[in-house]
C-alpha cells in the first residue's frame, strides 16, 4: 500500500547511516522527497520502526553541506529501506528541501537536453 504524500526524485547521492550516533555503513539514495528516502545498501540490521541518522555526503554541486537528519525505517527490502523524516527541526526541513530542489532541476535539465544522433 502507498502511503508517499509527496512526488519523489530518482537519486543517487552517497549516504552514511548512523544507529545510536555511531556510523554503521554507507549507501545511496534511490529516491528523495521532502518526508523520506530509500537508501540501497547492503546493511540490513534494521527493524521496522527503528530509528537511524542518515548523513548526506557532498558530491560537488549536488549536495551542498553535510545534512544529517533523524529517520525512522518505513520498510525494508533486499536491496535496502524506506526512511521516513522525524526531524522537524527547521535545519533538516530546509536541507531536504534544497536537497529535492537541486535533484529536481537535475532531473528537469538531463529531460530538456536535446539528444544527438550519429
């Protein structure tokens, strides 16, 4: 059943995933919206409501600061878990927004590039 309450944007920025303020592994996001993620990885101790900081890791343009927010596992998969956002703070809000602002236009401007044919 879907419960996303907001369009998502197809990502590939490198995470780390931290569980009770120790770093536990590394991952990249699949998707990104303003209230969650997928992060594939192959770390799968997670449980169901579990919750974990995920650190977004700077790649140039693509991520600007290092954000790190407070998540909540949502579900989990073979190839890696759903996170919901539980940080209200006006800082983690922010950094996801710019965060889904900056794929957004990615996506917008790799769709409207004329495509060359040999």
């Amino acid at each position: 059943m879907e419960h996303r309450h907001n369009s998502r944007a197809r990502t590939d920025l490198k995470v780390i995933i931290y569980n009770k303020g120790l770093p536990v592994a590394v991952g990249k996001t699949k998707n990104i919206s303003r209230e969650g993620l997928f992060v594939r990885t192959v770390y799968g101790e997670v449980t169901l409501h579990q919750p974990l900081e995920i650190q977004f890791v700077p790649t140039g343009q693509r991520c600007p600061s290092r954000i790190r927010v407070k998540t909540c596992v949502a579900h989990k998969t073979s190839i890696g878990f759903g996170l919901a956002l539980v940080d209200n703070s006006d800082v983690a809000r922010e950094g996801m927004k710019q965060l889904l602002d900056i794929e957004t236009d990615r996506i917008e401007f790799k769709r409207s590039r004329p495509r060359i044919s040999a």
